[in-house]
C-alpha cells in the first residue's frame, strides 16, 4: 500500500519548522539589541551636551571627562599620517600629541587633534595650570601590517601609549589616551582640529533584525512551493 502523499513532507516540515522560529528567535534578539543601543547613543547624547565630569579613576565608556593641571613644556608627538584640506590645498599632517601633568602626579597623553605638522612642534599652551576636556581611548597594541614607528622623530603609526610615553621619555602615564575636545580653528589656521564628538558605536540591528525577519518570510513561501511539489509528484 502507498503511504500518503503528506508523510512525505513530516521531515523537511520539521525542519522547516525549527528553522522557521530559529529565524524569528534571531529576529526579536536584534530588537532588543536595538533598544540596548538606543539606550547606549542616549546616554553618549546626554554626555556630549552635558558639562565634562572630573576624570574619575573608574570611567565608564562614552563619558566626558576633563583633567586639570599644566602641559609638559617641550615635549610632543605625531601619530598619523592625514592630508586635509586647505583654502591653499591639499596639507598633509597628523594628531599632535602632548603630555599633561595631574596634581597628582600622573601623565596623561592628550591628543589635541590635527595639525598641518609633518614633524612634532609642541602646540604653544598658556603657562600655568589649565584644564582640558575630551574622552578617553585605550591604547592599541601595533598589528601585523601597522607601518613601523620612529620614536627617535617623535612619529608614530599606532596610538600606543607605553611606546609613545617611552619615546618622550616619560615616566607614571596614564594607560589610555585623552582626545581633546573644543571648538574648531579658523580655516587654514596651524591650530590643533580637536575632536567635535565623543564616538558613538554603530546601529544596525533594526536592518539585521529585518533580514531575519526576512529569511523567515523566504523560508514560508519556499516551503510552500517544496510541500505543493512534493504533493503534485506521483
């Protein structure tokens, strides 16, 4: 006797079952990472537009801080290599960077943003003590294919900071790297090109739940024409 033609679909409809719902499952995870970033860019909004918060000695990511106490005198280095536009042209420079002495002791590297500089110039600071704002970047350790740095030039491809501190001989730095933060220079001035925005992670999870969502949809109506097949076969 032959068996009915709808146990031939009992397998791939169990598959097609859990795969369905494996699809949806995966869909709802990527709305709720979604509300999760939305909460994340809310608080990085709240930040940017709030007054900077005394650097605490346990910040919490995407925070504003800023630090009070007197730039090194005659010390600087350049990590980068960036061309930006000029009135003149085309200006190749990178992010200047310069220690910054705590009360308390401790160095904190501060990069205070592009500069039209090929080699290190310390950027003239007011003398006596200041206070600088911005937000903290760990450092990087170099990778395979990073371009060699020359610590003797005060020039550096990575932003590493136990190298960079060695290489201006400096001593008690902190581990991580405070970008300034400020208003913008005048067009074509030498002035540092701080950072406008504390960084803000990416969303994407409303287009990847989408394509979940999607795949399920596919899944629907290529099962259906599989079952109507399988049924029509002899």
């Amino acid at each position: 006797m032959t068996p009915p033609k709808w146990k031939r679909l009992i397998a791939p409809g169990i598959s097609a079952f859990i795969t369905f719902w494996l699809l949806i499952a995966l869909g709802v995870w990527q709305l709720h990472r979604l509300k999760w970033k939305e909460g994340i860019l809310a608080a990085i909004h709240t930040a940017e537009i709030s007054a900077p918060i005394p650097l605490p000695d346990h910040p919490t990511p995407f925070e504003k801080v800023s630090i009070a106490g007197a730039w090194v005198p005659g010390k600087a280095a350049l990590y980068g290599d960036e061309v930006h536009d000029s009135p003149t042209g085309p200006i190749a420079g990178g992010e200047i960077l310069m220690p910054f002495a705590r009360p308390n002791g401790q160095i904190v590297l501060v990069d205070l943003g592009w500069v039209p500089q090929q080699t290190p110039t310390p950027y003239p600071e007011s003398a006596g003590p200041t206070q600088v704002a911005g937000y903290l970047h760990s450092s990087i350790t170099p990778g395979w294919f990073a371009a060699p740095d020359s610590p003797g030039q005060g020039l550096y491809y990575t932003l590493n900071t136990a190298k960079i501190a060695a290489g201006m001989g400096l001593q008690n730095v902190n581990p991580k790297i405070l970008i300034a933060m400020g208003p913008l220079p005048p067009p074509g001035s030498p002035a540092p090109q701080p950072a406008q925005h504390l960084p803000t992670p990416p969303n994407n999870h409303y287009e990847y739940a989408l394509t979940w969502f999607g795949f399920a949809g596919v899944l629907v109506f290529e099962f259906f024409f599989f079952a109507r097949k399988r049924l029509l076969d002899p």
